[in-house]
C-alpha cells in the first residue's frame, strides 16, 4: 500500500486500511474453515482405521486364542523382568 499525501489530506488511509483489513479477516476465516475440515477428515479417518483394527484383533483373538494367551504371558514375563532388573540392583545395594 502506498501512502501519498493526498490520502492522508482526505482522510483515505482509515478506508484503505478497513479494507485491507477487511480482505486479511475473510483470509484467516477461510484458513480457520479448511483447518477444521482437515481436522474433521483426520479425526474420521483415524476413527475407521482404529475400528478397522480393532475387529481384525477381535478376529484374530477368536480365531487364535491360545497365540494371544501366549504373547500376554510372554509380554507379562519380560516386562516383569525389565522392571525386576531395576529393583534387584536397586535393593542390594541397601
């Protein structure tokens, strides 16, 4: 925007600037607008891939599940002793 003094004379510059402004405002709504769409999309398709997963895991466990009993039982152990580690060593040296 260029400012001549005829402008600042006349008083102009307030009308130039409403404008603009104006212009920016409608800009950041639309931009608002699109990111919510974006995020509602998103939201969606993360809603079904998570549906998706879990009735395949529901499957899955029905269909096997003496493969799932063993993999919590084997996840359990190790967790039991990745924590078990750390306290062992801990208590001896008290």
């Amino acid at each position: 925007m260029s400012v001549n003094q005829n402008d600042v004379k006349e008083g102009r510059i307030n009308d130039q600037l409403g404008t603009q402004l104006e212009s920016l405002s409608a800009q950041v709504e639309a931009n608002i607008e699109r990111s919510r769409n974006a995020v509602a999309d998103w939201k969606a398709s993360l809603g079904e891939s998570a549906s998706r997963a879990a009735k395949t895991m529901d499957r899955y466990t029905h269909e096997h599940p003496w493969r799932m009993i063993s993999s919590a039982l084997v996840g359990g152990l190790l967790l039991g002793l990745l924590c078990g580690c750390g306290r062992s060593e801990r208590s001896a040296r008290f």
